[in-house]
C-alpha cells in the first residue's frame, strides 16, 4: 500500500518530519548577492569620472571672486598683487606634464614615496607647478613618515586655498589648493608638529623648488611667473 504524506496545517513540514525545500530561499540570496557585486563594480568604474567631474566644478567654485590677489611673494618678502591664472583644461594639458594635470586639474594623488620632493631637504621655496606661485618653505618642512613632502604651514595663509572634500567615500577631509590658480596640492590633516600642529601633506607633482642658491641668491629666479 502506498503512503501517503500530509502537511500539517501552517507548519510547512510533512507528517514523516521532513524540513521544506530552501532552494528557492537559496536562489533569491545568490541573485541579490550578484546584484550587489555588479551594481559595486559599476559604481566602482564610474568613480574616476565622478571625481574628475567633482573636481571641474570644485575648480570652478574656487576661481570665482576678483581677478586679482594679494599674495606673499618669498623674493621681495613683502606681499605683492598678482593676476589670477586661469586656463581651459586643453590649456593647462599644453603647459603641465601628465603626471601633474592628473595632480593639479584632476585631483589625483601620487603614490607614496615616489614623488620627486618626498625626502628632499634642500634650502629654498617650493611654488605651484601651475603658476609659480609660492607656497612652502623649506624651514616648515618636516619627515611625517608617509611618503609626501609635509610642511607644518605655507609660506602665508593667503597663499593657499582650502575646501572641505568627500570625495573619499563621504570621508570629510580639508583640501589644499593654490589660491592662484586653483590647483590641488594635498590636503591638510590636524597631526603635525608644533607650532601649528598642522601637516599639510602635498604632491611633489604639484611643486616645483626653486633653491636659495638661485642666481641672485634669495630665489627670485622666474618668481611668480606661470609656466607657459
């Protein structure tokens, strides 16, 4: 005779005490499961156009104001007025290498220990690869142990910009930029020494260093005047 099997009333067993079948549970858990890892992978390939996008318009929000600024010029020793820098990105890829377009007008970031000024300790000023625009001494600069040039100020407050950046997964960080042109640096973190305890941890990519012992031996060699 055949047996016959009943399922009890709301339970979802049978009477001989067998569990219900989980594939379907199952199936659902592995196509949401793929679901997350695609929609992952697309968010993923779309950042670097998110970010160069975020970057155009962040650049744009910081070049709007007067045509003209005060900055601290490190030859005179004196502030001095100077004409803002700007430029179409079809410009700045004539007067910028690769490496610091991808820096200044994309907001990249080199890879730590392979920039050109990471552990360089020579006497003089750093400038913006951008503009020339003075930005740090070589006396605020200090070994952080991370890989990138990192200086406790800049050569004065009006000579950089600073903006607060998501970009990092909505991780709030204080950007850098030069206050002439617009350029990204770095960005400065809350962790450096004394005085200021500041570190303003910046892009050898974005710098160019004129020596002290520059011909007339104060560095006034090409200052404040923008490449190209």
């Amino acid at each position: 005779m055949k047996r016959r099997s009943v399922k009890a009333s709301g339970k979802g067993e049978n009477v001989q005490g067998h569990a219900p079948s989980r594939a379907g549970d199952r199936g659902e858990i592995e196509v949401t499961r793929r679901s997350f890892l695609i929609m992952g992978g697309v968010l993923l390939g779309l950042l670097p156009l998110m970010q160069r996008a975020f970057a155009a318009g962040l650049t744009r929000r910081t070049m709007t104001g007067p045509e003209k600024i005060r900055v601290f010029s490190v030859a005179g020793g004196e502030y001095v007025t100077v004409d803002r820098v700007i430029r179409s990105d079809t410009e700045w890829q004539r007067t910028l290498t690769a490496e610091q377009h991808r820096v200044l007008r994309e907001k990249g970031t080199e890879r730590a220990y392979t920039g050109r000024y990471w552990n360089h300790y020579g006497k003089g000023t750093y400038r913006c690869a951008g503009c020339g625009n003075d930005l740090f001494s070589s006396a605020a600069k200090f070994d952080s142990k991370t890989g990138w040039p990192s200086f406790w100020e800049p050569v004065a407050a009006q000579n950089v910009a600073t903006e607060d950046d998501y970009s990092l997964f909505g991780i709030r960080r204080v950007e850098v930029l030069c206050s002439r042109c617009g350029g990204h640096l770095g960005h400065v973190f809350e962790d450096g020494p004394p005085p200021t305890g500041l570190r303003y941890c910046i892009n050898s990519a974005a710098l160019v260093f004129v020596p002290r012992s520059a011909p007339d031996g104060t560095g006034r060699s090409g200052s404040l005047t923008p490449p190209g």
